[in-house]
C-alpha cells in the first residue's frame, strides 16, 4: 500500500519544496512512505548540472534526519547524468539503504557503467 | 572549393527547421541578442572555433518575430569586424548520405536540457534512435563541462554517415577536460567515465580560443 503523508501536518517542507520545483520547471520532488514506513522519494523529470543542487536540497529536506532506509521512486524520471547520480550517491552516504524503483533503462545504464550498483539495492 | 577537413558540409536548409525558435540570416551572419550584439570577444571565440571545423551561419538568438531587419542593419553597423560574410559554400564536399545539424547555446544551465532535446530529436529523425539516449547522455556530460567548468557559451554538431554518429561540443574554453578516478565515495568526475562508455571513442581537439571535445556512436 502507498499512502501519502499529509504533508500539512507532518512534513510542511517536503510541500513547500514540491510547489518551489514545479513553478520552476525543472523536477518534481514528493514525499510518501509504502506500507513498510520507507519513504519514498518520487523524482519527476530531468536531472542535470542545472537543477541538481536545488533536487539535492529538495531530497534532503524530505527525508531529514532518515538515516535507515529510503526509496526513490524513479519510474517518472526520464533523464539523469552523473550529475543526478551523484546527488544519489549523496544520499547513499548518509543513508544505510537506498532503494531505486523503477529506474528507466538508461538510469539503470548509468549506475551499472559507472560501477556503483553495490550501492544502490535496484528494483524494477 | 577544397574540402580539407574532411567534415560533410552543413544542409543549411535543414537546419532552419530545427532552429524553430531562431532565425537564421543570410547571407550575411549575424548575432543577435534582442537586437544587441552579444559581446565582441565571445562571438570572436565562437566564430573562430566554428571556422575550424565546418561551414557555419550564426543565427538570431531571439525569435524572428522579436527582431526585425533594422536590429539586424543595426548590428551589422556597428560591428563591421564581428558581422561579417562567413558562410563558406561547400555543398560538393559532403559525401554521400552524410548528414550534419549545428546550434549553439548561451552559457546557461538550463540550456544543457534543450542540446539534449536538439540531439535527441535530430538523430531520431535520422534513424538513430536506438541510440538516442546515449547520445543525451554524452551530449549532457560534454555541455554540462562547458557551463561548469567553462562558463562558456557552447555549440552542438551532429553529423553522420552511414552507420556512424558524430557529437561534437565545442566551447570557448582552453581548458582540457580531465578523467579522475571515480569510486563510489567521489562524486564528480564520472561525467567523462559515461562518455567513453557509451561511446565507441572520443576525444579532445584545441581550437583557436577553444576547444571541441568530440564521440564517436554507431547506429
């Protein structure tokens, strides 16, 4: 089950980043949690030099001080270069388990070409 | 005329199309930026670079709407060194079947997404769009280099021939980029790891105040 967490409530930055990137044009960042309480992180879009650090800024202010597991659901994420790996690779750092669902194949390309897939736990 | 370089001459009349949000200028090339010419020294740079590798045309960075012909003349006056006849025929030189499409961009960020788009869609129409998203990739990495690094307005060419797919990205930066090891722990310098990956080869030529940092795909 996936549910939304009401983000009024409980994560008030995770919304306001979602209205801030949208009006930009660049990414969508939003925030839920599947029924095992991950959360799960939903990129939307196109990552590159130009809006990695403002997706970078998003994410961590939507999973804050997680540092157990978080899931990025990339089945909307049409496009990413190093930049956008890198910015996974961030969160890695801090955060046991990383898991990427749905990456398109060319997201699964990047991770496999550049060698860090142990890093990552890669669903379809 | 004598085609040195080996390189298949621009189809300028297929260009035009893909510059839907400019206008191209002929015969006479100039730049410009709602009516002002964008500065002496950057379009020295780039006219130099391009000199180098192909028969080029500048084109209006504004729609065709925004400028009119009394912008242009303006233009034209007031830099008679920088706006000036450069447009080299060369029609015989392109081998048979060779396609080649060039734009530029300003140096802004956000214009990496739009080369992606002007690659992806140029090489789709040309049947190589099995590929297209590697090229997206390379051409992200390339362009990405040149506004980090460079801070440089930069140009696209794609050519090919046959089964062979060009990219090209020339900037106005003498710098060379550079492979660092890459680990899971560093966070830059993949970009180049993923050009030489997903392309057949590549490489680095200087240009007069720039370079051209080039991949070779097949289809």
């Amino acid at each position: 089950m996936v549910w939304h967490v009401p983000a009024s409530r409980t994560r008030p930055d995770a919304t306001a980043t979602v209205e801030e990137l949208v009006e930009a044009d660049k990414i969508e960042v939003g925030i839920e949690a599947d029924g095992a309480r991950t959360p799960v992180v939903k990129l939307v879009g196109e990552i590159d030099v130009s809006n990695a650090d403002l997706v970078q800024g998003a994410i961590d202010r939507s999973i804050e001080d997680q540092r157990q597991q978080v899931a990025f659901d990339l089945s909307d994420l049409r496009f990413m270069d190093s930049s956008g790996l890198a910015v996974l690779l961030r969160v890695a750092k801090r955060v046991a388990v990383v898991e990427l669902r749905n990456p398109a194949p060319i997201v699964r390309r990047i991770i496999q070409i550049t060698g860090v897939s142990s890093v990552f736990v890669v669903s379809s | 005329m004598a085609c040195a370089t080996g390189i298949p001459a621009t189809d300028f009349s297929r260009e035009r199309q893909i510059l839907t949000s400019a206008e191209q200028v002929t015969p006479q090339d100039h730049v410009v930026d709602d009516g002002e010419i964008i500065s002496t020294k950057e379009l020295e740079g780039l006219r130099n670079i391009l000199e180098r590798i192909t028969p080029f045309m500048l084109s209006c960075t504004s729609a065709a709407s925004e400028v009119d012909g009394s912008a242009r003349g303006e233009a034209c006056k007031h830099r008679p060194n920088v706006v000036g006849t450069r447009h080299r025929e060369g029609a015989e030189c392109a081998p048979v079947g060779a396609r080649e499409s060039t734009m530029w961009f300003p140096a802004d960020a956000g214009e990496i997404r739009r080369a992606r788009d002007f690659v992806r869609s140029t090489i789709s129409d040309w049947g190589f769009g099995r590929i297209a998203d590697d090229a997206a990739v390379i051409i992200s990495e390339l362009a990405g280099n040149s506004i980090r690094h460079a801070d440089s307005a930069f140009f696209v060419t794609v050519s090919s021939h046959r089964s062979d797919l060009r990219l090209s990205v020339g900037d106005a930066s003498e710098l060379q980029p550079t492979t660092r090891e890459s680990s899971p722990s560093a966070n830059a310098g993949r970009g180049l790891v993923l050009v030489a990956a997903l392309s057949d080869s590549w490489g680095v030529e200087s240009s007069p105040g720039g370079k051209i940092v080039w991949a070779d795909l097949r289809r």
